[in-house]
C-alpha cells in the first residue's frame, strides 16, 4: 500500500500547505500536518510541495522474476587451481536448477585461465563464462567487481553462489550491493522454489539460531557458502557444456589499487584438507600433554586442531583452530579429546561424518552432537588407545 | 587526516534463546558489549592518529543505548562520536544497514580511511564493510592483517589470504577491514573516562540524511527477509559410553576398527 508522508520540518506555512488539496484531506493541528481519510491519492500535494510531501510505496515492487534465468556460480581460484568449493556449489546448483529447469552457469575470470575453463567442463555445468585478461591476474576489488557486474547485466542470473573464501566475501557484498539486491552469507541449507526463490538456512548469533532467509523481490539473489558445507559431484571423463569467451573494456578494469608484492606463507597444510582430525580442548592441562593429541593424530593419518582456548593460550597456530572464528572442517572423523563443545565451536565442525567426543563430564555440550560421547578422562582413555592402535597396527606388519 | 570507524553493539553473550510461541529472539536482560572486532578497528585508527595526527570519528547505528559503545571509544582515545537512531533503520538487513551507515559517513565530510572490524559476532556476515565501499564508490581491502605505511594520497597494507599475503598499495580514500590481532587493542582508560565524560554524542536521524527517501532504509530498504528462526537440531545418533578408562579406550579402538580408520 502506498501512502504520503509529511515532513514536518519542513513546513513553514501549515495553511498554505493545507489549501493546496482540492479534497480538504490536509489537516493542520498542534502536531503538526496530517492526512485524513478524505485523501484520493491525488498527489497535487507531492507535486506542488515535494519538501513536505512524500509519495512511497509501502512494499517495492518485485522484479519480473522470469527475466532472470539460470544459476551461476562463481569459480574461485588460487593461481592455477580451482577451489574446491566452486565444485561443490556446482554440484549444488545442478541439483537446484534440475527442479526449476534452469541452466547452470560458472564466472571465471583471471589471467590465462584456459586450462582452468576446459577442466569445469567435466563437471556439468551447462555454460562457462570466461573472462580472460591481464589486469585480472591479482585480485583487486574494483575490475573483479567490474567483470562480475558485467557478467550478471549479460547473463540475467537468478542466483549468484560464491564460495566463502577470502575472495569471496570481499566480492560478492560488493557485487550484492551494486545491484542493490540481497545477499545471505554463510548458507548451511540451500533450496529453491518453483517461483524461483531461493530458501537459505544460515546460522546466526554464533551458531545459536539458525534463519530461513529469502529474497522475495529481488534478483539475482546471492549466497556465499563455506567451503565443505556441500558435495562436489563427481569428475566426469567426458566434456559436456559450452565455453563462451566474454569480452570487457580496458577502461572498465581500471583499479585504485596496486599489488606490490606477494608473499607465499609458509606451507601449513591446512585441517580443512584433512580427512581425520584430532581436536585438543581446554581438558589438556600442559602444553607438552598435546603430544598425546599427535601422536594419536599420527598414527591415523590425521591432524590436529583445537579450539580457541588453546590459541589464546599460544599453545597452537590459529589456522588450527576450528570454530566461527576459526575454519569449518568436514573431515571423515573427528576425535574432540576434553573439548567442551561451545556452540561457536560445535558451528565449525557438526557436518562430520563420524563424531567421537571424550569428556569427563557428562553434561558437556559437546555430547549433543556426538555420535559416540566418551564419558571419560583424556589422560586415561588417550595412553591407552594409543597404546592399542600401536600394538594393532604392529600385529598388521608382522601378519 | 579524517579515520571513520564503523562499530556495533552486540549482544554480551552469544546464548540468546528463541521464544518458541513467537519465534522471535528473547533480547531482554541480555548485556550488550562492543563488537570484539572492532576494538581491533578503532586501535588501528588510533595508531594512525598518534602517527599521522589524524583525527577519529566513531559511528554507530542502533538504538540510543548504543551509546554505549561510542562512550567506550572516547575511553580508548576517538576523539568524535555519531550515533545513528532512528525508527526508520529499524529492521535493516546487511544491505540496508551499509546503506545508512553511507549515508551517515557522508554527513562527516570526507573521511580518508575507514575501518571496519572484521566482521560482527551476532550477524557474523562479514558483508557490511565491503557494501559501506561499494555505496560510496571507494576500493576496498578486507582482511587486513597489518598496515605498512600511510601518507596522504595512499595506504600500504598486508591482504591476509588463504595461502598468500598480498601487500597492496591503495589509493585513499579507501575502506579497510581489519582482522584481530593487527595490534592489540588498549583498554579503556579511566583518565579518557574522566575527561570524556561530558564530551556530546552527535545523534545522526533519518532527517540529517541526504537521501530522504524512506524506501532505502530499514526494513523497506531490505531485500532479504527472514521468514523463520529455530534453534538448530541436535544430532540423531548419539550413544553414550561409560565406564573404566581403560574399558572406554578397548571399546574406541574396536569402534576405529569398525569405522576402517585402523
């Protein structure tokens, strides 16, 4: 429903203002102007005295949601290679599109990335959009944003996933904003509806609630999901799909902003890579005690993480920390050795398969997420099934 | 030289409960505390101030307590504070919220730099700072883990990415988003909090706007809606074990067995 409001301050002569309506449903009282029930929606007022009065709509209109086809995912890459996030947003756009009748599309764009267009075939996307030029060889803002914005004013997507990364949650807000439509970080759940309309669960208050999110009226519709919250599909040896080479301006691409240098960091593998994860909590009383927490890690093939507790205590690198304000980690099995399970941490890690927790007390919240909850003490439990899997694993090599 | 920080009043804990009849986010008695990123925001503005003689602005949107977190800044050395309220914001999504907050930092004449923290602890979007850019048509960088230098036409600062450090030199005015740990903040000084006291918080309206239009802000200017929130769901599978340390330790490694992990 639309109506006028009235600014008050700027009126500077209430009878004035009052006769300019032919149907006398101005009002001056003590309060100042006000409309009353006799108003035709005439707008004589607005047009005549626009300082004052405000024509608005309560609700915006939606766009034409038919104008907007397709689910486009942006290919996240470091250098040469794609990151594996981009494969599983893929996977879940083609799930997404197959129930709208929608195609899936891939955004590429960077510096000689040939190699990496022909690779995304194999995945199943229906078209790849590359943009391929020399100033897109470093991330900056402005010409990343620049190729996106074109992309989306070309293609007309309905929904734009971007994969949480560092890159990602720097460009996708811009791009949102750009368009002025929304955009819903995080997403844990994604679904579509016939209409087109996009159903997105993401947790909020440090993973206390979860919102069912959607954007009724506006399109393209955004979402950013972390890295191993979907399923990548499967490599396909066969190619299916178009590659379109996309062409921009030079001057589209200019940029404020200039890379003097990059540094490689040292190389840690990182525990979102890892397929089991041993995690340290607040329950190891010194930090030499963790050695039980490598060892075990070790003799899985695993990693170690832990929590924020031990960061704070300098025991641990904080890209080993798993967490909200951590990493979120989806490994095949994870060992939470005295971890309490404080809701920020359980956010980063609750889609693991198989979820082992050792804890003394019974209570912990960790428990909740648990498949197998240990009620125990680390320094009994963790000698002695280190000591088994060694004796095991000897038995195995002399067998 | 102008240094706008954009902070936030949060929630003191993230143990909020949601009334199950109204679905709606029980808010009452719950304290409320700067958002911890962007103490590391307002430290970084005041480094530059000490080294450039810059003079640091604070704004906030949120209700009149929010002050709150403006009085907290002047303990720690921010020299002017704006208080952005109005039933009009009310209801904003990330959009809408960057929107106002533009619009705001318009009303303090030209800021060279902005800082935003990292990201909130209670939206936890990391999405305002990128969009406060894009609305007033400056390059950004999110993610700073250090600043190298500054004089007056540009700013020289440490990317932190994935596996890579990026060292970019920008233009200013520019926006940067800073992570923890780029300097340690300093507490809130009780000297600063004597002399501070009675020092005005400028409150920003609707009004004080540029664009009037209200279509822009609050929950009119928010194209996401929220149609639900619950509390997420515990885990289905959930045995419980108990016994002797040495009991429990048997019955794991048969489970590693089980699960083909030995």
């Amino acid at each position: 429903m639309a109506k006028i409001i009235i600014h008050q301050d700027a009126v500077k002569d209430p009878q004035k203002a009052v006769s300019v309506c032919p149907f006398n449903a101005i009002e001056s009282t003590e309060e100042g102007l006000s409309i009353n029930a006799a108003c035709k929606m005439c707008k004589i007022c607005v047009k005549r005295y626009p300082e004052i009065f405000e024509y608005v709509k309560d609700e915006a209109p939606s766009v034409d949601k038919d104008l907007w086809r397709g689910i486009a995912v942006y290919i996240d890459h470091i250098e040469e290679n794609i990151h594996p996030v981009s494969f599983e947003l893929i996977g879940k756009a083609k799930k997404m599109a197959a129930k709208i009748g929608h195609p899936v599309y891939c955004l590429l764009m960077g510096d000689n990335v040939g190699n990496m267009a022909e690779e995304l075939l194999h995945y199943g996307a229906d078209e790849v959009f590359v943009y391929d030029k020399p100033q897109l060889h470093h991330f900056r803002i402005e010409p990343y944003a620049a190729v996106f914005e074109d992309f989306i004013r070309k293609v007309q997507p309905s929904i734009v996933l971007v994969g949480g990364t560092t890159v990602g949650r720097s460009l996708a807000p811009r791009v949102a904003a750009r368009f002025r439509t929304g955009l819903t970080a995080d997403c844990t759940v994604l679904d579509v509806q016939e209409n087109t309309d996009l159903d997105q669960i993401r947790p909020a208050y440090g993973g206390n609630i979860m919102a069912h999110i959607h954007t009724p009226r506006h399109r393209p519709q955004f979402a950013t999901v972390r890295y191993k919250i979907f399923d990548a599909p499967e490599r396909s040896n066969t190619k299916s799909g178009t590659l379109t080479p996309c062409k921009i301006g030079d001057d589209k691409l200019h940029s404020k902003i200039r890379v003097l240098e990059i540094r490689k960091k040292e190389k840690v593998k990182s525990i979102e890579d890892a397929d089991i994860i041993v995690v340290a909590g607040r329950a190891f009383k010194k930090e030499e005690d963790l050695s039980m927490a490598y060892e075990l890690a070790d003799l899985l093939g695993g990693m170690v993480a832990t929590t924020r507790p031990l960061i704070e205590a300098g025991w641990s690198d904080p890209r080993m920390q798993i967490g909200l304000s951590g990493r979120t980690v989806k490994p095949k099995l994870i060992i939470t050795c005295g971890v309490s399970g404080a809701i920020q941490f359980v956010a980063g890690m609750n889609n693991t398969e198989n979820i082992i927790s050792i804890n003394r007390d019974p209570k912990a919240q960790i428990f909740d997420i648990a498949h197998y909850a240990v009620i125990g003490d680390i320094y009994e439990i963790l000698p002695d099934l280190i000591a088994r899997i060694k004796a095991g694993s000897t038995q195995q090599g002399t067998s | 030289m102008q240094i706008t920080v954009c902070i936030k009043q949060v929630p003191g804990t993230s143990e909020v409960d949601i009334d199950e009849k109204t679905g709606v986010l029980k808010r009452e008695g719950i304290d409320s505390k700067m958002n911890p990123y962007d103490l590391y925001a307002i430290e970084t503005a005041l480094r530059l101030k000490a080294e450039q003689g810059a003079k640091v602005n604070v704004l906030t949107m949120g209700p009149p307590q929010a002050e709150a977190v403006i009085r907290e800044a002047y303990m720690m050395g921010a020299d002017k504070g704006f208080l952005m309220t109005d039933k009009k914001f009310a209801g904003a999504d990330v959009l809408a919220t960057a929107y106002a907050l533009s619009q705001g930092i318009r009303t303090l004449g030209d800021s060279d730099l902005l800082i935003c923290g990292k990201m909130t602890t209670d939206g936890d979007t990391a999405q305002v700072g990128p969009e406060i850019a894009e609305y007033l048509q400056i390059p950004h960088v999110a993610n700073v883990r250090r600043i190298h230098e500054i004089n007056e036409k540009a700013i020289v600062v440490e990317m932190n990415m994935a596996e890579s450090v990026e060292i970019q030199e920008v233009q200013l005015p520019c926006l940067i988003t800073v992570e923890k740990d780029i300097y340690p903040p300093r507490l809130p000084s009780f000297k600063l909090k004597l002399k501070t006291a009675g020092r005005p918080v400028k409150n920003v309206t609707f009004k004080d706007l540029k664009d009037r239009n209200e279509m822009h802000y609050g929950l009119n200017g928010s194209p996401t809606q929220v149609l639900r929130i619950f509390p997420p769901e515990p885990n289905k599978t959930n045995e419980h074990w108990e016994g002797s340390g040495e009991a429990l330790s048997k019955r794991l490694a048969e489970k590693l067995h089980e699960l083909k992990f030995i």
